[in-house]
C-alpha cells in the first residue's frame, strides 16, 4: 500500500498561482507513473496532468501553457505548478500513483485549491 500526502492548496485570486505537492510512501517511487486529477462539484474527475516514470508528461488542453507537472524521485514527490489560475481550475485535486503492470492505483486524500474572481 502506498500512501500519498498532497499539499499546497488553498484560496487564490484568479491570475495567481500555486504549487502543489504530493509526497509518496514507497520505496520504488521512480517506477510508478504519477498523475494529478481535479474535480470541481457536480463534475467528474479529469485527468489534469501526468508524467511517466521515464519523465514524459501530458496535459489536458485547459492548462496547457500554465501548469507544469515534476517529479523529484529522490523526495518521493510530484509537483503541480498552477500559474494564470482561473475560476474555473476550483476543484479538489487529487494525486495518483500506478504501475499498470502491477495492478497498483493509489490516491491521496485531495487537496482544495479555490479561485476567485
């Protein structure tokens, strides 16, 4: 079992930023593949942003050119940089760990992170 802590949440204006982290409790974090996911109320959750094990990364359109997804595999952690905040990015994001091949899925607990206009 793998056990992710997010951080970094928290109320912002639109046009401001922040980062978010999530520290894993494994010792093979370089293998899993991480991803952070955001659901705002009454919507499902998205996939916001991914980056392989390898360092590859993806993004959804909607912040494509704003957020920027890391990892540091020697702190166990995946980062989250969100510039240019909207309204509409208010929602819990959540961070994922998994190794497809091994079955292994996990999340975090979800972190707030609120804008207003």
């Amino acid at each position: 079992q793998v056990q992710l802590v997010e951080s970094g949440g928290g109320l912002v204006q639109a046009g401001g930023s922040l980062r978010l982290s999530c520290a894993a409790s494994t010792s093979i974090f370089i293998a899993y593949a991480m991803g952070w996911y955001r659901q705002a109320p009454g919507k499902q959750r998205e996939l916001v942003a991914d980056i392989t094990s390898g360092g590859n990364t993806n993004y959804v359109d909607s912040v494509m050119g704003r957020f920027t997804i890391s990892r540091d595999n020697a702190k166990n952690t995946v980062y989250l940089q969100l510039n240019s905040l909207k309204p509409d990015d208010t929602a819990v994001y959540y961070c994922n760990a998994r190794i497809v091949t091994l079955n292994h899925n996990y999340w975090g607990q979800g972190t707030q992170v609120t804008v207003s206009s």
